[in-house]
C-alpha cells in the first residue's frame, strides 16, 4: 500500500491517479487529519507493509527502519511530488513492496539515499 502523507498536495495527489497508481492520503482516504509525527509510526504499523512518502525531511534516519513498512522523505518541490513517487516506484532497485520493506529513503534530483534495516551505512542509488 502507497500511502501519501498530508503534506503532498491535493494536484500530486490527483496526478498519480491519473497515471493509475495506487495511493491513499492521511486525512483523506486514511486515518485523520492533523495526525502528528509522533502517531505516523503507530500507524502504519497497523497497515499491511506500507510505503510512507512524505515531504518531512525528519522521517530520514536509521533508526526508523521497521521490517514492516518503508519510509520515503522526498526532499523535492512540491509540484513535483507525485514525479518523484513514480520514479521510485519504477526504480529496478525499489520496484516491488519486497524490495522496499525495512528501508528508510530519501529521494532528491540528485539520487536516493538509503538506510536499511540492520545496515552498517547509508546507501546511495542512482536514478
């Protein structure tokens, strides 16, 4: 499940859509809106294995890694969101749910930077 932060904005939102990819949106498909950062983990830890993208910089760290969800901070403009989430989801490295699952990325113009469960080090990925 792609799951799309409140802080995308409703034409990213609408967007992915159109192109048929599979996205819900806190506040308005899920949970509530106004959902603090401290209840995000909790919540998505009820959900089946979901992808996280967000545009808060502060979900980018090792020691978010979990086995059952991926985090994605995209530190991007705003209207180019849903670019972003489509080319990862299309990235040969992170193009299925299994190949995201305990990972913590950070996607920017320059590449994806990754840390992954039990990882010594950061990662860094081309797109």
């Amino acid at each position: 499940m792609n799951v799309l932060d409140e802080n995308i904005i409703e034409s990213q939102y609408q967007l992915l859509k159109r192109w048929r990819i599979s996205v819900r949106q806190i506040g308005q498909d899920l949970s509530r809106k106004g959902i603090q950062d401290d209840e995000i983990i909790p919540f998505l830890l009820t959900l089946q294995r979901p992808t996280f993208f967000t545009r808060d910089l502060g979900f980018f760290g090792r020691g978010l890694c979990h086995r059952s969800y991926c985090l994605v901070s995209m530190a991007v403009d705003k209207y180019e969101s849903a670019i972003f989430v489509r080319r990862l989801l299309n990235h040969p490295d992170f193009n299925t749910q299994t190949k995201r699952m305990g990972t913590v990325l950070r996607l920017s113009s320059r590449g994806i930077q990754v840390w992954r469960l039990n990882g010594e080090k950061e990662e860094a990925f081309d797109w």
